[in-house]
C-alpha cells in the first residue's frame, strides 16, 4: 500500500508556473493536483493523451475547444487528446482540483 498526504506533496516545476504536487504516475496514469490562487489560470494548451479533472474545492471556469462551463466541488470534466484546454480560477477563493492523464503521457504537453 502506498499512501500519499495531498496537501503535503512536493511541488512540482510545471509550464503554467502555479502550484502542482504529483501524487501518482506509472507507466499507465499520471496524477496530480493543482491549486490555482485567485486569478491563476493555467495557460491554454493540448494534452498527446486524455485528461480528466475532478474538482475538489473551489470553483472556476474550464474551457475545451469552443466550450465554457463554471465548474465546482465534486464535478469531474473529460478533456480529451489534442483538444486545447485551460482552467481558470475568477474566484475569490482557492480553487484545487486533480488531473488525471492516462495513459501517463510519453510526449511532451504544448502550450499555446
């Protein structure tokens, strides 16, 4: 068993310059977590593999291709491969939620 303290993770160096902890990555899943501050964004990019994200607090705004929805607590958003995808935080409040790559991608991701 193998158990990992979220809030407590090292950060993680990444493109969008905000606070990433890796929590979990093999061969077949990578995961992290994200806590983008108020008005943090990560920058628009496209992903080689499918994503998804589930929020676990705050609320924000997630955007994929041409779509825009306000997202919150406990909702889980498909992103998937090659589309061009960001999350923003236009909050008052922290907004934190985990993404999930599968499989763990071998290609680099390419920011906008």
């Amino acid at each position: 068993m193998h158990i990992v303290k979220a809030l407590t993770a090292p950060e993680s160096p990444n493109l969008h310059g905000v606070s990433a902890r890796g929590l979990h990555g093999t061969e077949h899943v990578q995961v992290s977590m994200v806590t983008l501050q108020p008005g943090e964004s990560l920058k628009l990019h496209v992903t080689p593999v499918d994503v998804f994200f589930y929020v676990l607090a705050g609320r924000g705004s997630v955007e994929i291709g041409d779509e825009r929805e306000e997202v919150s607590r406990d909702m889980l958003i498909v992103s998937p491969a090659r589309i061009p995808h960001r999350l923003l935080n236009e909050s008052d409040a922290e907004f934190r939620f985990l993404v999930v790559k599968t499989p763990r991608p071998t290609k680099v991701t390419k920011i906008l």
